[in-house]
C-alpha cells in the first residue's frame, strides 16, 4: 500500500477561509521568525489522575489541576518540564487537547537505562508533580495544507497539532511509523477522526522502512511538512525536501555537533576540563563532576546553565554572563565557568 494523498474536494473559499482562520488563531506566531524555546519559570503542581498502558512500553498519564484554577493554556507542539518524585526533571510533549485546561495528557516510552521514563512507569494515581511550562518550540504554522509524519513516540507533539488542524476544517495527512503496530501509540485514536487521512505504517509489514518519497507522497509546494521521531527520519526528510520548502521538525535527542573545535572548561575551583571537538562541555564535566545536573540536553530547560566568569561562547542559549554546558561552544580556546553557584 503507498501513501496517496486523499481527495480534499471543495478546497477553494472554504480551504482559504479556514487557512484564514487558523491563521488568526496562530497569529502571534504566524510570518514570525520561530524563536528557539527557552526556560519557563511558571511552575504549576498536578495530581496523576490516571495512569494507562497503551503499548508494552508506552505509559499515558494524565496530570490535573492540585488546585482550584484551570491548568495554564498551551497550544499543539507544546512540552512541560516535569519534576519528577526523586527531583530529576525531564521534558514531555503535551499530547491531549489543547481546548481542555481541565487535564494535561503525556505519553512515554520506555527507555533502556533511562531514569526519567522509568520514574514516569512507576507514577501511580494521587501522585503529586510539579511542572514548568508550557513552552513551544514545535508551533504549528497557517499552511494551506499540513503533512504530519511520525516516528514512534514522536507521535505526542503531532497528536495535538492534528487535531488542531482537523478542528479548523483543513486538509491534512498523518504517516505515523514504528516498529510495529503494537508500539504505535495514539494514530489509532486520530484515524477515527478521518480514516482516509492517517496512515499506520509499520516496519514490519514486509516492506521495511519507509522511504522518504513514500512519506512525502502527495506533499504540494504549499504543504507544510512537520515530522517528529528519531533523527535519521527527519535527516531523512529534510534532505528529500526542495529547498525553500515549509519543514518543521523537532527532535528527542541532542542536536549533533557540528564544526566542533576543542576548547577548555576551566571550572572555578578547579580542574580545567579539556572538551574534545565531538563532546559536549557537559559531558566533558560530568566525567569529573557527575553530579552536574542536566535534562534537556538541547539547551532550553536551563538546568545545566551555569556563571560564565570569562571567555565567550556560542550557539548559547543562555542569558548574559551564563553559559549552556549542553550546547554551547568556547568562541576561543576556552572558557572559566562557576559550577558552584
Ligand atoms: S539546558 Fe537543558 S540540559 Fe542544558
């Protein structure tokens, strides 16, 4: 079976009202420059009411008010920092609807050796959390048209963003893959909004992985184009793109390295940590201080952000005379850094 792209009659006024619509909606992003997310200091406690297992390896966990006033609003591609029980803190896509400030909904796969989603399997109901956020940095665009491409679990920011789409009365197109159909959460939840429009296609159906031309397949010049899941599926996808097409994309792992040069950490107190071109300067200092805490990796839940005593940095994400250990780089051959403070 290929991807085709399903008839969308009567795409003229009522298409162009609808774009027009979910435009104003969008307004305070729309024909912006998308910014780089940063960290929230909102903070707001939760209750888990419930806690299901949709796949094996996949915990839904729905979060509610601790209190009285409705949960902050958020909009689809949105993610929460969640505090978790032992203090870690990881970030998770908000994967419900948006219209709903009475429940948060997260969705979690299980991964080997990984704390953060081994503490979330473990959440029972009546659990109190704390989170951060909502922030954005996977918005949704005003497109004409929208193509929705998923890899696994990369299905939890889409879930909201498909569902806005379809609300605004859009033309739209969902390819959730996986492993197999069991490990493939929520996409079966969305096929019940417009059958025609999702596409389940798994690994395992004898075919093996899809090709970048079966999941772009029927993409129009006004297509815009939003894939979440592992990082060969967006390479993957971008690079079949032309170029100066609308491509939206975000990722659950740290960005690579690129151009990386080797520089010094001088850590206030002592040792100097030496950051090879293709390490990060955390992890370069969680070797000789493993207590440095970290959560996104990415750079924006500003945990490992530190005092930048002297050198400059780039690619940084952190505020002025601070530094991300996770992202950034030495300008020179290294920087002077505060760890404890
Ligand atoms: S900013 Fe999140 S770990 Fe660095």
């Amino acid at each position: 079976m290929s991807v085709a792209p399903p008839p969308y009659p009567n795409r003229g006024a009522t298409t162009l009202s609808a774009v027009t619509a979910l435009a104003q909606r969008l307004s305070a992003r729309s024909g912006r420059r998308r910014r780089p997310a940063r960290a929230v200091d909102r903070t707001v406690t939760v209750e888990v009411r419930t806690v299901r297992h949709p796949c094996d390896d996949v915990v839904a966990v729905e979060l509610v008010p601790a209190g009285p006033a409705p949960l902050p609003a958020w909009r689809a591609g949105a993610q929460v920092d969640v505090e978790l029980p032992s203090g870690l803190l990881r970030q998770y896509s908000l994967c419900g609807d948006p219209a709903d400030r009475t429940v948060y909904r997260i969705a979690v796969r299980a991964v080997p050796g990984g704390e953060g989603s081994a503490q979330m399997h473990r959440l029972t109901p009546g659990t109190r959390l704390r989170l951060r956020g909502p922030r954005n940095a996977f918005p949704l665009a005003a497109a004409p048209d929208h193509l929705f491409l998923a890899g696994g679990i990369g299905i939890t920011p889409i879930a909201p963003m498909v569902r806005t789409v379809h609300a605004a009365g859009l033309p739209w197109r969902l390819v959730h893959t996986g492993r197999d159909l069991a490990s493939m959460p929520l996409s079966a939840e969305l096929a019940t909004l417009a059958p025609d429009r999702v596409l389940r296609r798994p690994d395992d159906d004898g075919r093996g992985l899809p090709t970048a031309a079966e999941l772009l397949a029927g993409a129009g010049a006004g297509t815009a184009v939003y894939c979440c899941g592992p990082p060969p599926m967006i390479e993957t996808v971008r690079r079949a793109l032309p170029a100066g097409r609308r491509f939206h994309s975000e990722r659950f792992s740290p960005p690579p390295i690129r151009d990386g040069r080797p520089f010094t950490v001088r850590i206030a107190g002592g040792p100097d940590v030496a950051v090879p071109a293709d390490r990060t300067a955390l992890d370069a200092v969680r070797a000789v201080r493993p207590d440095m805490p970290y959560s996104c990796r990415q750079g924006f839940c500003g945990t490992c952000h530190v005092p930048l005593l002297a050198g400059t940095t780039r690619d940084d994400p952190a505020g002025p005379g601070r530094t991300a250990l996770c992202v950034a780089r030495a300008d020179g051959d290294g920087v002077v850094v505060d760890l404890d403070r």
